[in-house]
C-alpha cells in the first residue's frame, strides 16, 4: 500500500488544489474515496475490477459509478477517476482517500495520533497526551486511541513521522536480545 499511496500522492495533490477551497465539495469527495478505500480493504474482487488491465476504461467506470453515483455529481473527482482509469492507474483510486485525508488534516496543522495502550486510558490520560504532543509537534492533536493487552504495560505513540514506543514488551524483547548476543 505504501507504493500505491507514493505513486497516487500526485494524484491527490492535483485534486486537492482543485477542490481546498470548497468545503462541501471537500468533504463528499473524501467520504466517497474513503468509501472506495474501505470496500477495496474487505472486498478483494473489487480490487481486482480496478487493476484488471484487460478490462476496458468504460466498465471499470460503469461500476465505479453505479456503486457511487455521487461521483458523477463531484465534477473534479469525476475527471480524475476517469483519468486514472484511462491511464491505467486504477489501482490507485483506493489509496486516494488516505492521502486525501492527510492533505485536509495538514493543511489545517493537525497531525492524527495513535494511541495504543494495555488498557483504558483515562480522558485526562489523553488530555495530558494532547498538550504535550502538542507542544511536540507544534500541531493541533487528533488522537485515536487503541488497546493492545498484549503491551502489557506502557504506551506506543504512532505519529505521522515518529513512533515512540514505551511499552513493557518492547523493553522485555530488547532485554532479551541484549540476553540472547551475550
């Protein structure tokens, strides 16, 4: 996915420029790619339509646009998935959504933090997390918070750009390959 997402991002900028300034039109647009993401994710012969290269353009349109409609309403959206499915980068139209997703976030100077923690954080847990990754980062925090019981204890912060990882399991894993080279 990582490929896709790189070789997609000019895609997503050209749409972006396009579309930033209007908000409605913003936001369809995303719910629509996210959705395409999703079903790409849980559907593996939807992913396959899109990257069949013996395929023809119209029909991998067709199905695009019957399963979202809204699609032909979005006229920039709709000149991309086009252009992409005529250039054979369909593909990539699963990728989109994230990316997409990531632009709005940054343009607005908010990074999307994980949390993943052993147990329940505490809303005040998260509130302290908040401000200093805040401070961190000099960006405005959305955090999203997981349980992992399999951390035992301690945290991992997965950011954009950085992964800090706190947790009692990895420091019992670098104790035993400390143990292990010895």
């Amino acid at each position: 996915m990582k490929t896709n997402q790189s070789e997609a991002e000019p895609y997503v900028k050209a749409l972006f420029e396009l579309i930033s300034d209007n908000s409605l039109v913003l936001k369809q647009s995303l719910e629509i790619l996210l959705s395409i993401e999703n079903i790409s994710e849980h559907n593996t012969d939807f992913l396959a339509v899109l990257s069949n290269p013996t395929l023809r353009s119209d029909l991998k349109l067709s199905i695009l646009n019957k399963l979202f409609p809204q699609i032909s309403e979005l006229k920039d959206l709709d000149k991309l998935i086009q252009l992409m499915i005529k250039k054979k980068k369909a593909h990539l139209i699963p990728a989109l959504g994230n990316l997409l997703k990531r632009a709005m976030l940054e343009k607005d100077n908010i990074d999307e933090v994980q949390i993943i923690s052993s147990h329940e954080l505490t809303a005040a847990q998260l509130d302290n997390l908040k401000v200093f990754l805040g401070q961190f980062l000099n960006k405005q925090i959305q955090i999203k918070s997981k349980i992992d019981k399999s951390l035992i204890g301690g945290l991992i912060i997965q950011t954009e750009n950085y992964i800090f990882d706190n947790s009692l399991k990895s420091r019992l894993n670098s104790m035993k390959e400390k143990i292990l080279s010895s």
